[in-house]
C-alpha cells in the first residue's frame, strides 16, 4: 500500500513539473489586436528611484484574454546607448494595435 501512494506522489510531482513548463508566450514582433479602444492611462504614484540614473516606466494596459488589463509601471535601470520607448496603442482599420515598450539604440 505504501509503495502505491510513493508511486502516485512521484507521478505527480513528475506531471507537476512538466506542466509548469509549458509557457505560452507570443511570438517576437508579435502585434496585440483590440477591437476596443484601451481605457484612459491610470494615475499612479511615483515614488523614490532605487539607484541613480534609474527612470519610471509608465504602466500601461494590455489586452489579456479578451479584455484590458492595467500593468502597473516599474523604476528600469538604464542601458548604455539605448532609449526606452513607451508602450502604446495605435488606432488601426478594425481595431487598436498595441506596439509594446522597448529599448530602441541611440
């Protein structure tokens, strides 16, 4: 009896473990499509910057299973040569493109 519980607490801890590693992630350079416009930015409080040099990334909303969903904004360490440009929508023919944040050279 003992060693049919050991045997079905391996398997699963074994399925456990393999089905946590199946991540859904979009593709690169993969364009979010909302058929709504993306609701007014949120007001947030910025606080104190970790480190010198550091800058606050704005949240922004994000479409996640078939609404908006707000991300809140975060402090971002700088990278040398790179600029952060900001998340933002764009009004598309059938609806709102989303072009996410990321670090542009120069």
């Amino acid at each position: 009896m003992k060693l049919m519980s050991a045997k079905v607490a391996v398997a699963g801890a074994l399925l456990t473990i393999a089905l946590s590693a199946c991540v859904v992630a979009p593709a690169p350079g993969y364009r979010v499509v909302a058929y709504e416009a993306p609701p007014p930015v949120r007001y947030e409080v910025v606080g104190v910057a970790p480190a010198p040099g550091y800058f606050w990334v704005g949240g922004a909303w994000f479409w996640e299973g078939g609404r908006y969903a707000w991300h809140p904004g975060y402090w971002q360490a700088p990278r040398p040569g790179y600029h952060w440009v900001a998340h933002s929508w764009h009004s598309t023919g059938n609806g709102w493109r989303m072009e996410p944040g990321h670090w542009s050279r120069g």
